[in-house]
C-alpha cells in the first residue's frame, strides 16, 4: 500500500487514482480516504487524477501522540504534494477536511486551481462571544465523553444523524452505518479524542477572507452534525466570490446518501 513519511515521521496512507489535473480530497472526522471513493471513482473516469490520504491518526495512517492538530494536518498535506511532486490541483474537504482545504488553500494559493467545501465546518464550529450561531462547548464535551464511555456505540449511534437515517421516511443503510463505524474504529483514540478540538476550535475566520481560489461550497439544508447557518452560509460572506450550492433535505453525509447530485455539482464546477 503506498504511504509517504512526514518531517516528523508519521506514515500517511494515500490513494492514487487515474491521470490528468490532480484533485487531493481531505476526509471528515473520524473517517479516512474511503470516505471520498464515490467520488474519485466518478472524477478519475472522467479524466482527473484523484489522490486521497488518511489523516494522520485516522484509517491505515500512523497514530502519533502529538500532532493532532489543523496545522499539523495542513502540513501533512503540504508533504504529500511535494512527495509526489504535483502541479497546482484542485482541493475538495468534507466536513473537517474542509476546514483543512481552505487553510491549505489560504497558505498555498498558487498550489490551489480550485476549492470545494462539502458539508464544512469553517468559519468556527464553536459558540463563542463573536459567533453566536456556533454550537456551545458541551456539545464538543459530550462528543469527548462519549468517546471515553464507549466509542465503538458511539459510532454506530452517531451515523444515524450523520446520514439524516433518524429522519421520518430515511432509507437506512445497514451497509453504510457498518463502512462508519469500522472508519471510526480505525483511528486512534488519542487522535480521535484531539480532532475534536481541532474541527470545533480552529477559527478559520482569516483563511476563507484571504482565499483567492474559485470556491463552490455544497451544504445540506438539514445538516445534523455542521448546522449550514453556523458555517457555510457565513463562509459564503467570507470568501470573495464565492458560490454556495445547498441542497433541499441533504444530511452531513450526503457524499453518500446524495452521491450522484454531488458528483454532478463538483464535476460542473470544474468544468
């Protein structure tokens, strides 16, 4: 399986599918690359390049005990497009992934083509005195205290809201709930644990007014788990022309649950 080894050591897994303008997918919170293969399925057939890593601390990647944070996972990413020596590419993040796209983006801007933000959870997840739309830190504290009593039932109970399965009238998937649960089981504890604070904390404020890349940012009106009024609607007045799709009754997992709308929107905006 291909990895490359970061400044400090850690072995990152990468996918590395088809040929043409690359396209490097950052995953959500506490999945991996695997996430993203509904779409680099569909863009690799369609003559890109689709490269997709595990975050440190998740999937098949290492999980160190330092280095769970925003900074480190935008210099993870830096590394691996110098380790496979890429031209500018396009940048698409889900969720926490896309919280690290934009800050790739931001510090970057000439290794950027294009940005797409799924689902993401810029500007700042957390309530604070200047974000009053954010979620309060006992949500965040609840995730923590969750992980600790029980994460593998927590991964499974968590799906349910992740993919709007709790809704009236939702097509579960038993298959999809089992590919989020063996994800999350897949990371480490620690990094699991420290993400939290990185995708709930992190204020990407100064990152999306500084992007310069075309960015197309795609939210589900019925989010669970990144409300759209707390995130994209605001990242939408940050970044300087920006274009924000949302689509009608979509969940937080809708790369899935909505994989054909989203592939179509992707693909139209890079064409």
């Amino acid at each position: 399986m291909p990895y490359f080894t970061t400044a400090d050591g850690i072995n990152i897994y990468y996918k590395d599918w088809g040929s043409g303008t690359p396209i490097l997918f950052s995953h959500g919170w506490p999945l991996s690359s695997d996430a993203f293969e509904d779409q680099m399925f569909f863009l690799a057939n369609k003559g890109f390049r689709c490269i997709a890593h595990d975050r440190r601390g998740h999937g098949r990647s290492e999980q160190p005990w330092a280095g769970n944070d925003m900074d480190t996972y935008v210099s993870d990413l830096r590394q691996l497009c110098e380790h496979l020596h890429l031209p500018p590419a396009i940048h698409i993040g889900h969720s926490t992934g896309g919280g690290e796209a934009a800050r790739y983006a931001a510090n970057y801007p000439d290794s950027t083509l294009k940005l797409v933000m799924i689902g993401a959870v810029p500007p700042i997840m957390l309530k604070t005195e200047n974000n009053p739309l954010g979620l309060p830190m006992k949500v965040f504290d609840e995730i923590r205290s969750n992980l600790l009593k029980d994460r593998s039932q927590f991964f499974k109970d968590l799906s349910m809201p992740f993919y709007g399965f709790n809704r009236d009238g939702a097509k579960v998937s038993e298959g999809l709930k089992d590919s989020f649960w063996r994800q999350g089981m897949q990371t480490g504890f620690k990094n699991a644990y420290d993400c939290v604070k990185a995708f709930s904390e992190t204020d990407f404020t100064e990152d999306l007014k500084a992007l310069k890349s075309p960015t197309l940012l795609l939210h589900g009106d019925d989010d669970q788990i990144v409300p759209i009024a707390g995130s994209s609607a605001l990242s939408a007045k940050l970044i300087k022309g920006s274009q924000i799709k949302v689509l009608k009754g979509a969940s937080h997992g809708m790369c899935s649950i909505n994989k054909d709308e989203i592939n179509q929107l992707i693909f139209d905006f890079l064409n």
